[in-house]
C-alpha cells in the first residue's frame, strides 16, 4: 500500500475542505502534504484524521498546514435535527458550550431554539 492510500482519508479532507496551494509529495519514504485550510477546525480536523491513521507520532507523514481566517474556529452547515447544544457536543464534546455559538451568530439568530436547516453559523474559539 502506498502512503498516499494510506493516508487517502486526509488527502479527502484536504479535497472537501478545498484546501489552498496544497501539495503531495512522497520522498524517501515520507509523505509531505500542506495547504492552507479555511479554518483552524479544518486543520485539526486534518490532524485528527492523520492522528487516526499514523498515531500520534507518525514517521511517514509530515504536514504543514496553515489556516486562512483566525476570527473563530469553523462554519457549520445546520442539518434536519440539529440544535445549538447538538453542535457543541459535536464539536467541543460537550453540550455546555451552546450559548457560544449563539452569542457568535446573534446577527442572524434572535433565540437559541430556533436555528433552521442550512444555515451557516460561525463555530466560536473557546477561552480555556
């Protein structure tokens, strides 16, 4: 199996993310891969992709991949059935955090209940 097969998961991403100037190369038995990704959620979703396959310490990838917009963290599509608390477990782990993601998206959202299929919300960086 070639490294690219290997790693065919994140090169996918990389794909549906629409990565900029992004590379592949396979030298000496590692492959390199970059871009730059919309978002910082793009990229860690990157690298909990590589994470996945490689391990955390990976000798036959190396990646550099940059982030395009740093004012929040992601975009978020609204699907049938989903709610602020629904995004937060999804993306944080935790349903806690939905009032974030309503105070980043107040231009477009009046109530918490009441987001609506398709819908673009502005995914906010946590203060830790």
């Amino acid at each position: 199996m070639s490294l690219q097969d290997k790693y065919r998961g994140v090169l996918d991403l990389g794909k549906k993310f629409d990565v900029k100037d992004g590379f592949i190369k396979e030298e000496e038995g590692v492959l390199k891969i970059g871009g730059t990704a919309k978002t910082q959620m793009e990229k860690d979703m990157m690298w909990d992709k590589i994470k996945e396959i490689g391990g955390d310490n990976a000798a036959d990838i190396q990646a550099d991949i940059n982030v395009e917009v740093t004012e929040y963290y992601g975009t978020y599509t609204v699907q049938p059935g989903d709610s602020l608390s629904k995004i937060a477990k999804m993306v944080w782990g935790s349903f806690d955090n939905y009032n974030a993601i309503f105070e980043a998206n107040r231009d477009q959202l009046d109530n918490p209940d009441l987001i609506k299929v398709g819908q673009v919300l502005k995914i906010p960086f946590l203060n830790d």
